[in-house]
C-alpha cells in the first residue's frame, strides 16, 4: 500500500513519529511530505523521517493564499504520478485539496474547531475526519463535514506524542542550564503567526508574566521563530532554548508550564505537570477537556496567573487519573480501511 503523509506544523512531526515508523516496519511504502515552516525540517532529521519540503509559510494574509496555491501545485507534482492509496494529514490545508481532486482518499486529524478557514477549506472534501470527542460535531457540520465522516475519540491528539515515551531525567544537565533557582518554569509564546490568531509577533502575552516569575524561578522559553526570541533576550533568570529539543522531558522535568499556545499546554496536561494556559484566542475544546479534568488552569488575567504559578511552584502534587481511548490504533486502523477501500 502506498500512502501520503504530509505535515505542516512542528507539533505535527511527533504526532505522525511512530505512525510512519510502524507504517514503514510493515512494509507500506510512505512518502512524506513537510512544508518549511519553523522547526519542521529539523525535527523531521532529528527523528530520521525520510521527507520532501515542499512549499513555505506566508505572513501576511495575501501571502498565506499565495503560499497555499504554490504549494497545491508543488504537492500535485509530486503525487499525481504516485498511485496514492490513501492521504493523511493534520490540519494541512493543502493535501485534502490535492487528495480530492486526485480522487485519493483522505484520512483527516482535526483539533482545533476555530481554525475558521483551514475547516472551511478542508472538512468538506475530507473522507474521514477523526476528532476528539469534546468538540461539538455541529461545528464541524457548519463547515461542511459530512457527519458520516467524523470519528470521534475520548482524548486529545497529544496522546500520540507519548506513545514511545523515554523520559530523560537529566535533560537540564544535558543542555547545560544555568539555574540560579530551586524551581523552573517552562513557558511557550503564542502562535502569532497562525491564521486564526490576530496577534503581533513582535510582542508577547508572555512578557509582563515573565517580568514577575523571574524573581522567583528559572525561566525557560521557547520560542517558535527568531522574531520571539528576540522578545526574551537579555533578561535575568531567562534563558531561550534552541529547539530541536526534547520538549517532553522539560515538561516532564519542569516545575510549571506556562504557555500562550495549545499543544504544549496539553503535553503538560498528559504529563501531570501544572500548567497554565494564557491562549489569547477563544478557549478551544481541546483545552477545555483538560481544564474540565483539574489537569489545566487557564486565564488571561496577569495576576491570576501570576499568582496560580507562585502556588504551583510550592505545591504541584496534583496526580489524577486519566483514562483515554487509543488513537494511534484509531488511525492506523482507519488508514488500512480506506487504502484498501481504493483498491
């Protein structure tokens, strides 16, 4: 069987991580492909995953439109001679489109219902969607998912980033932190260039809590371009990771996350690390199925949450259960049914 992964976001390479190496371990021939947007490339060569970069990331509105239409037209070069069985994606915008008008069918990872024109663009042409169960099917049918099509999972997409899980307990010492304090916060800025969020890249929801955790605990950043780093520079107790890195073992090893994203919020959730969601958008499902769990915290207020952290970081013993379906099986399960549906 042949199959075509593509991925267009950093969180994406750990997601599809195991499902292409099991793919791959059972002789199925993967073509990935990987837009050349922040970490992509490096943490696909960080984990040895074969791929082709096709297409980079727009800015602006006018450049995200033109962006997508070279890319479409890059991946339609690629695939269109490859008898594809089947096509999986997590929030590409643009494979969904190539796959339908290919005739491949489509495998779809959904977790984020605000996304108002990715969903749009993509829900509808999809042959099956799979998503956390929190989300409302109705959103989705609004965007043109056919409701036949949705498969629904209790648990978030992050669950896939754990499935080989090795904790390295001297993550720290490995990249050689200056800790000045016994406690460290582990903090992610926002996705300010995403099209569904309206933010500045040149500033952080991030900065004026930094301003005050500092005196108390190492601050760890991670930045998602260089732009962000740049907000972080030069201030005491703060240092900015380079990634590649193992974000699971910093969550793991981390007194307390603090993020203005989603995914990392999420893994700390997985993890039973405190965390902190200061997302500036609308709260997604996703979150709140953590937040409805005990397992997330989250507000927009600098001092709610400035105070939340200093009580995290003096009492983090805070284990609750938590029982989920598995997805990795959801997926790979759903690929061989379709591919084999093609035939």
């Amino acid at each position: 069987m042949k199959i075509w992964i593509d991925i267009s976001n950093a969180p994406h390479v750990r997601f599809f991580r195991d499902v292409i190496k099991y793919l791959e371990d059972e002789g199925e021939d993967v073509i990935v492909t990987a837009r050349d947007f922040g970490d992509i490339h490096r943490l696909m060569e960080t984990y040895n995953i074969d791929f082709t970069s096709v297409g980079k990331h727009g800015v602006s509105l006018y450049d995200k439109l033109k962006s997508s239409n070279e890319r479409i037209e890059g991946l339609l070069d690629i695939i269109h001679n490859e008898r594809v069985d089947v096509a999986l994606s997590k929030h590409s915008i643009e494979l969904p489109r190539v796959a339908f008008g290919l005739g491949i069918p489509s495998l779809f990872v959904l977790d984020n219902e605000h996304a108002l024109a990715a969903n749009k663009l993509t829900l509808p042409l999809c042959d099956r969607i799979i998503t956390p169960r929190i989300i409302d099917m109705w959103k989705l049918m609004k965007f043109g998912a056919d409701p036949n099509s949705i498969l629904s999972y209790n648990g978030t997409s992050e669950l896939m980033h754990f499935k080989n899980f090795k904790y390295n307990t001297n993550i720290f010492e490995d990249l050689e932190l200056d800790l000045k304090h016994s406690k460290t916060i582990l903090m992610r800025p926002e996705p300010s260039l995403a099209s569904y969020l309206d933010t500045d890249c040149h500033k952080s929801v991030l900065s004026p809590i930094v301003d005050v955790l500092k005196e108390y605990a190492n601050i760890l950043v991670l930045p998602r371009f260089k732009e962000q780093a740049k907000i972080f520079e030069d201030i005491d107790n703060v240092t900015i990771l380079k990634p590649p890195v193992d974000t699971s073992s910093l969550i793991k090893r981390s007194d307390l996350v603090i993020g203005a994203g989603g995914t990392m919020n999420r893994e700390a959730a997985i993890l039973q690390t405190p965390v902190i969601s200061c997302y500036p958008g609308e709260t997604l499902s996703v979150d709140q199925y953590y937040i409805n769990k005990g397992l997330m915290y989250r507000s927009n207020d600098i001092n709610e949450v400035t105070q939340k952290a200093l009580e995290f970081i003096v009492n983090n013993n805070h284990e609750i259960e938590l029982k989920t379906d598995d997805l990795f099986s959801l997926i790979i399960e759903n690929i061989y049914d379709l591919g084999n549906s093609n035939k």
